[in-house]
C-alpha cells in the first residue's frame, strides 16, 4: 500500500535561518507531488507541484524553493526564512493522470518563524 | 487563484442534524472530490465525483453535482461529534487545487 511520510511535525525557527523540509512517498512510481501552505483557519495554497524528476512548478513567487531528487522525494527549502513564512505546510501525492485519482496528504509540519 | 469556493465558511449543528456544505467552481472540470481535514491534521480524501456524474453515495455522505451551475453540494445525515472537521473541495484543473473550506462542528 501507498505511504506517505512527512518531517518534522513541527519546527520553530528563527528569521534568517534556512529550511529544509522532506516527503517521501512509498509504494507508488512517477507519483504527481504537491507542497501546500496553510495560515490558520484557512484554506490551502498551492506553492509547488511537480510531475517528475527535476520538474518543479511554482505556484506563488515567494521566499521558497522545491525540489525533487528522486522519483518520490520532493524538498521545500528556503535560504532565509521570514515571519510570513510561519504555517502548516502539507505535502501530498496523487497518482495517475492530472486530477483523475484523489490525492494523499502527509501529517504537515507546523512551522513557527520566530 | 482559488477554483472551489465553500459555503457556508462555518457551520454548527446539534448532532444527528444533517450538514450541507457547497462548493462552487469556475472553470469546466474532470471530476470534483471533497476532503476532511481534523483539526492540525493532514486532508483525507471522501468521495470523487464525476463530471458525468449527477450524485453519489458513500455511506452517511451524498454529493451532487451541477455542471450547468458549476457547483457541488456535500451533505452529511445523521451527523456525529467525530463529524467536526473542516471541508474542503477541491478541483483538478492541471493541478489540484482547493476552496477555503467549510468549518464543521457538531455539538454533542
């Protein structure tokens, strides 16, 4: 069965420092993956998908960068982080063709910029 | 830019009420899926609709579908307290993208 694991469940970080967020997904190939953003009782922004290795589409110019090294690996990284950089970032996969399949969501990572 | 939009933003009911929620659209689409979200806790897929598709069933769930009026409604019966979530639709269109989501509480 597909697993998808998402770390660390929460991180408090001061301005400035960099980020580095991982999703690994288990149990598919060539898997559609998502980063997502969420302010508090809000909806979900979509800052980066992508369909394959080193194919990363952005959403939101802003202050974050993602990659994909492997197949099932996708990384949001920033250099210098920012107050407004604070949120619930989800990561998610969906297999198949654009939007035929539902997708699968991590636990989030509670970022707290401080 | 957001495709699905729900309303009502919050909604509170007595449990065993049944909750509407709707989701409305802008452009054509492939299918419309709606998600739950527990509160600090990643979304969990519900149902898919079709856009072929007038209503489906999955358990105590009913979701219809108008395409004429590109809108979506998700209604839950006999609602329970573990019903309390966030919802939220979401429409395919190249990518995923998701409505600002309806705020459930079900008091017990």
């Amino acid at each position: 069965s597909q697993t998808i694991h998402q770390w660390p469940a929460t991180l408090v970080q001061p301005v400035g420092s960099p980020l580095s967020l991982e999703c690994t997904v288990e149990g598919t190939s060539n898997p559609n993956l998502y980063w997502y953003r969420q302010a508090a009782g809000r909806g979900l922004q979509l800052l980066f998908y992508s369909v394959g290795i080193g194919q990363i589409s952005s959403e939101v110019p802003q202050n974050l960068s993602a990659s994909r090294p492997q197949d099932r690996q996708f990384i949001l990284s920033s250099k210098k982080l920012l107050l407004s950089d604070s949120g619930f970032y989800l990561c998610a996969w969906s297999g198949g063709l654009w939007g035929i399949t539902e997708a699968f969501f991590g636990q989030g990572t509670r970022l707290t910029v401080v | 830019s957001q495709q699905g939009e729900e309303d009502p933003q919050a909604l509170s009911i007595q449990e065993g009420e049944n909750a509407t929620m709707n989701c409305s659209y802008k452009t054509s689409i492939n299918n419309l899926q709606w998600y739950r979200q527990n509160s600090g806790r990643g979304l969990v897929h519900l149902i898919l609709i079709r856009s072929n598709e007038r209503e489906k069933h999955s358990g105590r769930l009913r979701v219809t579908l108008d395409t004429s009026k590109k809108s979506s409604s998700l209604l839950i019966t006999a609602s329970r307290a573990a019903d309390t979530a966030s919802y939220f639709c979401a429409t395919p269109t190249g990518k995923l993208i998701f409505g600002q989501g309806t705020t459930l509480q079900v008091k017990p």
